[in-house]
C-alpha cells in the first residue's frame, strides 16, 4: 500500500489549513491485545487518512459490513496517487473509486504523461469535485496541460496546483500561465520544465485583467528578469517566492511594469549571469516587506561589495530578519582569483554580528564560497552536553577542502594571508589529507583567534623528525593559540594525540568520530598521562559509535581501571557518562 502523509504536499506556510489533532488510545486499549477489526470507528478513520483510496477500498470494503458502511457511509476525505499503473487498473480506479466518491477526493497526484492521458480518458475534472484542494501533474505535455487547465477553472477549492511539464511546452508557457492566474482560489503554484537555452514569457497586460490569487509561488525553470517581473505582475497577493534561476536578458526591456507586492515577506532565488546592478533594481521594487531573503549566485564580484549590501538592506529592507547569501568564485589560478580579503573583512563587521548573521569562507581548492547565514547551532558554539547555545559568539569560519596530496603546492601562504588576517576566524575545518606538518603549523600561526578546530586526520605527525624551525613554530603556536574545542574524524596512533596535545594545550573538549578499541586505549591512556601536566584543561571526550553504547561505556570503564594502576590521582575522577543520539560524552572532574 502507499503511504500518504496527510498534508498532501500543501506548502508549508500560513495557507496550510488545519487538521483536527490525532485520536489517541485511552489507557484500557493500552494494556490489553485488540484486534484490528475491533478498533473504534474514530481510530480506524485516522488510519485510513495515511492510506490511498485506491487502496483502502481493494482492502477494506468488502472485509465485512462494518468496513462497507463505513466507507460509503462516512466523510473521510480521500487522496489518491497513480503512478506506473496499467490502463485497466486506472480504468478500474475511476469508475469504481474515484467517480462515486467525487464530492470526497481531497488530492489527486498523477505521474507520467501516459497515466494522465488514461485518467482523462475515464474521468473528467469538473465542478463535481467540490473538496478538490491539491493537484500534482508530473510529465504532462504543455498542449494537453491547456485543455487540464481549462477543465480546472470550475474547482472551487483548488488550493495548489503543482507541475512538472514535458518538453515540448516551450511555446505555450504564456498561455499555461495566463490559465493558472485564471484559477479562482489558488494559493499555491510550483511549475517545473527541463533546462533551455531561450523561453519567452511575456504576459500582455489587459485592461480589467483579473488578478491571480496565488500567494506562494516556485518557479522551477530558467527565465530572464524581466520575465520574472511579467508573471510577478500578477500575483499582487504573494507571500512567498521562489524562483530557481534568473538569468540576464538579451535585451533591457524599456517598458517597465510597476509591481505592488505589499504582502511578499520570502524571496529565495539562484542567479545566473545576473549583475548586481540589474538585480538591485528589481530587489528594491519587492523588498519593502521582505522577511526572509536567500540569494546563490556567481560571476559579478559586485555581488561582494558589502557597502552596496548594508545600504540596501537598511534603506529598503526594513523588516528583514533572516539573510542567506552564496556567493561562489570559480578559480583559475590567476592573480585575480585570490580571495576577496575585504569583502570578508566587512561581512564580520557589527552590521552583521548585531543582526547575528555569520560569515563563513570556504576554499574548496578549484573555487571560493563567501557566505553570510543566521545562527545555526553547531558543535562548537553549542555544547549538547550541557545544554548550553551560545548565540552571542561572533563565530567566523574557514574551511579549506578538496586538496589532494599534490595539490596542496597551489595553496599559497603568500596569496592567502591577507584574507587569513583580514578577520579573526575562530573556527577553522581542514581536510589535511597530503598537507605537510609544517605547512599546517604555519595555517594555525595564521589564526591566532581559532577557539575551535575541525580536522579530518591529523597530518603526518613523526615529532622526532621535525626541524629546528618546525619545533620552534609549533612551540610558539602552542603558546599563542585559543583553540579550547576540537573534533578529529579518527587518532590513529600515539603520536596523533601527543601532537594534539603540544599544538592545543587549553583544549576543554576532544571529540572523536571513528573510534576502535585500539585507539580508545591509546586516547584514554593518554589522556590519563598527561591531564594534569600537558592538557589540563581537557575534562570531556565525545565518541561517536555505531556499537552498542553499552558496549562502549563497558571498554571504557575497563580501560580506565587499569590506568588507575598507574595514575591513582590523575585518571579520570568522579568520571561520568552522558549519551545524546549517537555520542557518548565522558566527563570528568579536574
């Protein structure tokens, strides 16, 4: 049978109409066997709502009579989903399901172009469906979507309508817009098409032209801003907008329409090939009431001017409370693909910490990413353990990934340390697969306010081999650095914690992903060496396993048993455990 979640795909938003909430079993159903045929009528309605019509009449309403009246009898709404049927079985599910239960059927979602040429062929889509709310149409091409379309102006409560077109819809898209703003009570539209190279939407304006009622609105498919702007022109009841690409156009349109959207409080879009200058001029004719705003694009490096950011935002954006923007850079390995060192100097200045928007940079080796998101709880600015989030630390982040043992020779100090310093990241995550010992001692020199580290393994850590210089740097950043939180994927050997130790001396808090009963041994017995005199800060492990939590805890108390036979006073006192999903916390006193 297929499942069927009870929201029916309605977007979540305000226009989500509300359910009455679950039956529940009162308490003498829950301490005695039942059978399912004895349920209450009230418990067997809630779970007929997750099933498929189709499939709740093939299994219940010829079981017995009770089952039969209570299908024909009751109001259950019904929602059906067809998808790789044959033509007899949706013959059979029209005429003997859906056509006598019309005034019930609350969502209908057919998928493919063949499914839905046979459904039409037995059933019509007509006023009959009076509690008609969702439709979802997957592969239907654009001609027989105008004829769907026009059978849909007759549903009174066609609430949301969501489609994905065939290919040969490029010609029509006008008319299947103009036919969706026709709807009467739509709120929800998502249109999807395969990527082309040109499209044209391009709605004339008429005089007493009625208005679409849609206030949530995805466009799932290329289109220029101007078209863009020609659809927006008739949805002056948007709340919600999101549009999956918006590219430059050929040609500036030297009409411009005027848009009222008073009510439009999320934007989310993807550009391509947009300048910032073009895309500002339309963000300032909708941005007065905008809430939430998510931007991803590339190519303009205008789109890096915070100054140009800070005044729209406080100029024309008012009541802005969430920003998400993404920003990549292709890099080529040319002078002008070095990182953006003043850009990411001002995204961290106190316009963006006052409204807790953070800035993260991530050098993926072949490109750059600038982004700016609101708080996110995360392992190092929150500690589960405790229960403690610290909204409150400006934490700004590094990533450097996607380097591979010989490419690691085009990651350049010298390019690099302008952007390194041009803030004082306190979060750095590293993929050190390949990087030299030195070469990472010489990265954290260069972070001097990283409170927290994120490594994927250590790199090649043979301290006997280390040079004179290398010693004395890491000796130096040992001194210097803040870092207090580290996580690493895996410690393979002794000499990965005793260089985790010499680098980070004022760590609180160690964090393991992949642990073995061999390393577990080598971490803890370290740990029990060396907490007083190397780490003493260091009072909390964190293990992540996929064994037996019991299991675990069990080696742990072993392990640490045996080193009180060597470190009475220095292994782990009045040690306790805390398990959260998958991490087991080990804490300890100092």
């Amino acid at each position: 049978m297929n499942l069927i979640k009870r929201s029916y795909d309605f977007y979540e938003t305000d226009h989500v109409y509300s359910k009455k909430s679950r039956t529940t079993f009162s308490t003498k159903y829950s301490s005695i066997p039942i059978c399912f045929e004895h349920l209450p009528n009230e418990i067997l309605l809630e779970i007929f709502d997750y099933l498929d019509a189709y499939d709740i009449y093939r299994g219940f309403s010829h079981l017995n009579i009770r089952f039969s009246n209570l299908l024909l009898r009751s109001s259950l709404p019904l929602k059906t989903r067809i998808r790789y049927e044959s033509k007899s079985t949706i013959e059979y599910r029209c005429r003997h399901v859906i056509i006598p239960n019309v005034h019930r059927l609350l969502s209908l979602h057919l998928h493919t172009d063949s499914i839905i040429h046979n459904f039409f062929n037995y059933c019509n889509l007509d006023s009959s469906f009076t509690r008609l709310e969702s439709i979802v149409l997957n592969g239907v091409p654009g001609m027989k979507l105008l004829m769907i379309l026009s059978y849909l102006q007759s549903l009174s409560r066609l609430f949301s309508l969501t489609i994905l077109l065939e290919e040969d819809c490029l010609y029509t898209l006008n008319d299947i817009y103009r036919l969706i703003f026709r709807l009467p009570v739509l709120k929800y539209n998502k249109l999807s098409l395969s990527e082309y190279d040109e499209i044209n939407i391009t709605i004339p304006i008429m005089i007493n032209q009625t208005f679409s009622t849609i206030e949530h609105l995805i466009i799932d498919f290329t289109c220029n801003i101007d078209e863009l702007t020609s659809l927006l022109y008739y949805t002056p009841r948007l709340r919600y907008l999101t549009c999956k690409r918006i590219s430059q156009p050929e040609e500036m349109n030297q009409k411009e329409l005027p848009l009222s959207l008073t009510n439009l409080v999320h934007c989310s879009f993807i550009l391509e090939l947009l300048t910032f200058d073009l895309f500002e001029v339309f963000l300032k004719k909708i941005s007065t009431q905008l809430q939430f705003f998510r931007l991803q694009t590339s190519f303009d490096r205008d789109y890096l001017d915070e100054k140009r950011w800070r005044s729209l935002i406080k100029k024309h954006m008012p009541h802005l409370q969430t920003f998400h923007f993404e920003y990549y850079q292709m890099i080529e390995f040319a002078d002008d693909d070095l990182p953006n060192h003043e850009a990411i100097k001002q995204f961290t200045s106190t316009f963006w910490t006052e409204r807790q928007w953070y800035f993260e940079f991530k050098d993926y080796f072949d490109r750059h990413l600038y982004l700016i998101h609101p708080f996110k709880k995360t392992w190092f600015n929150s500690s589960e353990h405790e229960q403690i989030i610290n909204e409150n630390t400006f934490d700004t982040s590094l990533t450097i990934e996607g380097y591979a043992s010989d490419t690691w020779d085009t990651f350049s100090f010298n390019n690099m340390k302008l952007s390194l310093q041009a803030t004082g990241f306190t979060h750095l995550n590293i993929d050190c697969n390949g990087i030299l010992i030195n070469m990472f001692i010489e990265l954290i020199r260069l972070l001097p306010n990283l409170t927290s580290l994120e490594v994927s393994s250590l790199p090649s850590t043979q301290l006997n081999f280390l040079s004179t210089e290398d010693n004395e740097m890491l000796l130096l950043v040992s001194i210097t650095n803040r870092i207090t939180k580290v996580r690493i994927n895996r410690i393979d050997i002794v000499d990965d914690m005793n260089f985790l130790m010499n680098l980070c001396p004022r760590m609180k808090y160690l964090e393991v992903i992949h642990i073995t009963n061999s390393n577990l041994e080598n971490i803890l017995g370290t740990i029990s060496m060396n907490n007083i005199t190397r780490i003493p800060y260091l009072n909390c492990l964190s293990l992540y396993t996929a064994k037996s939590k019991e299991t675990i805890i069990d080696d742990i108390h072993h392990i640490i048993d045996f080193e009180r036979l060597f470190h009475i006073e220095n292994a782990f006192r009045d040690y306790e455990f805390q398990c959260i999903g998958q991490k087991i916390y080990l804490k300890w006193r100092l």
